[in-house]
C-alpha cells in the first residue's frame, strides 16, 4: 500500500510542474532504504515531455520508448493508416499508474489480451 502513496506523491508532484513521466511501470521505481525507513524513488526520466499549459496533450517523438501495457489509449489509437498516434494526455501517468496498481494487487494484467500486439 505504501508504494501506492509515494507514487501518487511524485505524479502529484509531476503533475504540478505540467511534466508527464511517460513511461510509469513497476521497473521504474526504486526502493530506497536507510535509518531504519524505505522511500519509493521514480526513475527514468528519458521520456518525460513537458505540457504546454495551454494544451491537454502533447505528441511523443517516435524515437523515445514507451511501454506498451502500460500506455494510455490515446497513447495507442491508431489513424486510419494503422499508424500509432503517440499522444501522451496530462493524464496519461495516472492510467499508467492504474494498470500498475492493478498488477500489484492482482497479478495480472487488466484486460483479457495479455500480448504487447493485441
């Protein structure tokens, strides 16, 4: 339940200096330890974008990784060319969080299709 917290707080935090992390998953966070307490660090910062404060979203540069069970549907949609529309909304680090959480507690991803291509 504790991971739960202090990831929240660095979303909040993110979220705060209109920053999206873009690629929140469990491999991604770090557990911290000394005098007797544990933090839960965030890592990875090689995706992060920067929102415009007067936009709700921003398109990704192809070149950077993302992971794919943990993408946001607006992440993923796909143009009529079959071609993957890589826009990360300001809430997109939240549905990554979601997925993430579900797994702890379930383990198991949330949907039926368990492969990156379905």
């Amino acid at each position: 339940m504790i991971t739960i917290v202090y990831v929240l707080r660095a979303l909040t935090f993110l979220e705060k200096l209109n920053i999206i992390h873009g690629d929140i998953k469990p491999q991604n966070l770090v557990i911290i330890s000394g005098n007797q307490c544990f933090y839960i660090k965030l890592i990875d910062f090689g995706t992060v974008e920067k929102m415009d404060t007067r936009r709700a979203q921003v398109t990704v540069n192809a070149t950077k990784a993302h992971t794919v069970f943990f993408a946001s549907p607006e992440f993923l949609r796909r143009d009529s060319n079959n071609v993957m529309s890589r826009h990360l909304h300001k809430k997109s680090d939240a549905w990554a969080a979601g997925v993430m959480f579900y797994i702890l507690f379930f383990e198991t991803l949330p949907w039926k299709d368990q492969s990156e291509y379905e």
